[in-house]
C-alpha cells in the first residue's frame, strides 16, 4: 500500500479511487476503463502540480519517505561482487553504517552508507540510520583503507543525525565524528558523496568531504533538523516548516550557494514512486563525477578537495 504525505491528501483519495474501480468488476456492457483513464490523468496532473512547486518543508517530507530507496538498495543495485566489512577494531559493530568493498561498473571501490531500515524491525536493528562512535570509527578505518589499496570511495548519506545519547557521549562522539572529516579531506583516492535523502548534522558531514558532493532533487542537507532548530530558536519544534525555510536545506538553495556540486533529478512524485528509475540515474551521475577523478594524482585530489571546502562561504553568500 502507498504511503501518502499530508500536502498529498488531495492526490490520495484520487488514488484510492482508481484502486477501488481497477478492483471493481464492471456491470455488464458497461466499461470502467474510461472513468480510469480520466481519473488517471487528473492524479496526473494534481502530481505534477504538487511537486512542481514544493516548499522546503514539504521537500524535507519527501526526503524523509518511508520508501524512498535507502543506501542497501543503491549498494545492492550499483556494487557488484559486494563484500561488506564490518566493525571498529576496537569496541564494536554500529548496523547504522553500512559499509564494505566491491565493484562500480567494473571499478573496485570502497562503498559506505548510513541505513536507515525499510521496515520495523530493520529500522531498530540500524538504529534509524543514526551512528554511534564506533559506526564513525568504522568509517575512518574503511576509508583509510581505501587509501591504502587505491580504491575510489562511494558514500550514500540518509541520516537525521548521529545518535545523540549518552552512552555515544561517552565514547566520543565529536571526536570520531571530527577524526572521518579529517581522513575524508585527506583520502588520496577519489571520493564522491550522494545525499539520498536526510543529509543532518555532522551525522551527514562524516561520509560528505568528498571531491564531488551529489545531491537528489528532493533530498535534504543542513547542519540541524528543521524540529531541532526550531526547539532552539522558538522554544517548539512545531515551527519546523519556518525553520526549513529559513535553513536553506533544499538541494536548489545548496547548489545556488555551491556546497554541492550536482542535483540529479528525482521521478515525478519523488524517488518512492519509482526507485528503479532513480538508482539508475544516480549511477549515471556518480560515473560522471567519477571518470574525470580517476585522472588524477593523489597528491592533486588531497589539493582541490582541500581547497573547495576553504573557499565555502568566503564570498559571504552562505
């Protein structure tokens, strides 16, 4: 069953009504294909209607459906001969990022992602796709690895954030955080990050100092959530969609300001409606981003990569 958004209540009940006649057994002599058809190409229109104009909260919705493709689907789809590796070395292993070596159209690559579950149960088991230290620490450790061996790294963000408990306190969190950024500017290999749905806080920023920042058209990308900002600011996290406005979170707003390199476009009604589509698309971007970096000198990657994100916000624009 398909789950529809609050600002898609309209399209919703459309919806449902070609359902229910598709299901429908038609009186004798009369055919209910025409009515389905009128009806099809009214939801049609309220779609393209909908999503032509999408304010940042309702952007922040879509990024955050409950069937958009998530990091496995993308790993699964795009990374051939996958062999996962997990864990920190040295206190354990965080199902919230998901991470390991294979194949990207015939290139070995170093593969990460933060996961955030499809169903109940998955979504438990990867913690809503929020990392604890030891999920960073992982990170750090593949993407050393990478360096090592020559391997190109692919990373797919969808997080709301890194686990924000004590016990995460407790073992460093900023610090393992900080210590991923760090590795991740400095890795002589390319780097290209996609954010695929919520790209939060420096939950997001551990796997995004990459070369080439690629970002879905509805996908999200800010250093606090809307609610988290607006708890802050106005004291109720029920002035989220103010907040949204006011972050500059859209993958429009953050390509005007470059702190991402690319928007690729997402299917008509969002990724959830047809996630084929949009996993061959992003594996399209991501071999154009890729391609030219192969080209280049360690030493020449480490330079730009460290360069692009100095010159953020100098001009005064962010």
């Amino acid at each position: 069953m398909r789950h529809f958004l609050d600002f898609e209540k309209p399209l919703a009940e459309l919806e449902n009504k070609i359902e229910e006649l598709r299901r429908m057994p038609g009186p004798e002599g009369l055919s209910i294909a025409d009515e389905v058809g009128r009806l099809s190409e009214k939801a049609d229109r309220q779609l393209r209607t909908l999503y032509a104009k999408l304010s940042p909260w309702q952007k922040t919705q879509v990024a955050r459906h409950p069937d958009r493709p998530r990091a496995l689907s993308y790993i699964a789809a795009l990374i051939t001969d996958f062999t996962p590796l997990g864990g920190d070395r040295a206190f354990a292993e965080d199902a919230a990022i998901v991470g390991g070596v294979g194949r990207f159209n015939g290139v070995p690559v170093m593969v990460m992602g933060t996961e955030k579950g499809t169903d109940t149960d998955s979504r438990i088991k990867h913690n809503f796709g929020s990392a604890r230290p030891e999920g960073y620490r992982k990170v750090k450790r593949l993407i050393e690895l990478a360096g090592r061996f020559n391997l190109p790294i692919l990373s797919f963000i969808d997080t709301s954030g890194a686990y924000p408990g004590i016990d995460a306190e407790a073992r460093g969190q900023a610090e393992a955080i900080a210590s991923c950024i760090d590795v991740g500017l400095l890795a002589p290999v390319p780097f290209i990050a996609t954010v695929i749905g919520e790209g939060g806080s420096g939950g997001a920023i551990a796997i995004g100092a990459a070369d080439r920042v690629l970002m879905l058209e509805h996908a999200i990308y800010s250093v606090i959530s809307p609610e988290g900002c607006a708890s802050i600011l106005w004291r109720d996290a029920a002035s989220a969609p103010l907040a949204a406005d006011a972050l500059r979170l859209t993958a429009d707003d953050l390509r005007r300001f470059d702190l991402i390199d690319a928007v690729i476009p997402e299917p008509l009604g969002g990724a959830h409606r047809a996630p084929a589509e949009m996993i061959a698309a992003v594996g399209e971007a991501i071999d154009h981003a890729l391609r030219p970096l192969l080209e280049q000198t360690p030493a020449a990657l480490k330079t730009k990569r460290r360069e692009k994100f100095l010159a953020m916000g100098r001009d005064g624009v962010v």
